[in-house]
C-alpha cells in the first residue's frame, strides 16, 4: 500500500505524470483526483499544476498529463469544471494548439488529444460557454478544421440520477 | 466582489 500521508497535488501529479512512468498509472491519478477534492482550492491549483504539465516539451508527460486533465473532468465534479472552463485554464490549451504560441512545437499526438478534449467539453459541459468560445475560436482560426470523432467514453454524460425506490 | 472582477479579468487569449 502506497504512503499517502502528506501527499500534496503537486507530488501526485509529479508521479502520474513521470515520464518515466512505463503506462499511465491509475494509483496516482486518482490520488490527485481526491486529493484534489479534500482542498478547499484544489481545483484552482490542480488546473495550474496541470497546464504546466500539458505543456511539457516530453509528449509523454503531456500525454499522461492529459489523462490525469480527463479523469479529473469525470471525477472531480463541477467545482473542477467550473475552472476548467476559465479563460485563464483554455488560453493555456490554446497555446498547445496554436502555431503562434507552442503549437510548432507541440506533437500532433498532444495537439489532436487537446482538440478532442475541447470538443467533448462543448458537447458534455454545453452550461461552460467559454469552452464553446475557445473550440470556436480555433476553428475561425483554422486550427480545427473538422469536429474530431470523439470516443464514447470521452464524452464525460453524466449517469442519470439514481431512481426513486418504488415502495 | 472578487468573482466579479476575477469575470471582468479572463479573456479569451489574443489571436
């Protein structure tokens, strides 16, 4: 059993993220994602943490980063969601993307993953208007040229509620 | 108060 005491956010995304890590592993993506849960701003810090990582010139640490981004969108709840769909969070997705700021720089791996992030996000989370604006901007842009085929489990619809018991 | 301003101050990234 793993030691869990005093771990923070930032040392569990280090260690899902590891680019030495052989396969993404799901022990510390799901420690962040609790962890992320038990602060008061965890999502504030958690989505900080996450683009930096998003970011990494090493495409494995971004794409691990990016599965720890989507377990976190399924796990964390609207608190979670409502950062995500800050400007301040998708200006730092944009950037991936885009050929003015990293986008040159970025695999195509991580840039189509991005993509097809943002679009689940507009169809799942259709409240957050400002990941509407940013997916929309990128296609005016031409960055996005077509809607990808987003996988049924990135779709991020919620299960229904529970029904009542009939007595 | 501080939700308002932190609205006013999150733009979407110049293109």
């Amino acid at each position: 059993m793993a030691e869990t005491e005093g771990e923070s956010l930032e040392s569990w995304l280090n260690k899902a993220t590891n680019p030495s890590n052989r396969q993404e592993d799901w022990e510390y993506i799901i420690g962040f994602c609790d962890q992320i849960n038990k602060e008061l701003e965890g999502p504030q810090i958690a989505v900080r943490l996450l683009a930096h990582k998003i970011q990494s010139p090493q495409e494995w640490e971004a794409v691990q980063a990016l599965t720890v981004l989507e377990a976190c969108m399924k796990n964390c709840g609207r608190r979670f969601h409502n950062e995500v769909g800050k400007f301040r969070f998708l200006n730092e997705l944009i950037k991936v993307v885009s050929p003015k700021y990293l986008g040159d720089r970025v695999s195509e791996k991580v840039k189509a993953t991005v993509i097809e992030l943002l679009y689940s996000w507009t169809l799942a989370l259709p409240e957050e208007a400002k990941i509407k604006d940013a997916y929309h901007m990128l296609k005016r842009q031409g960055i996005v040229q077509l809607d990808p085929a987003v996988p049924m489990d990135r779709t991020l619809i919620p299960s229904p509620p529970p029904r009542p018991k009939n007595p | 108060l501080g939700e308002e301003s932190e609205e006013r101050d999150d733009h979407l990234l110049p293109m």
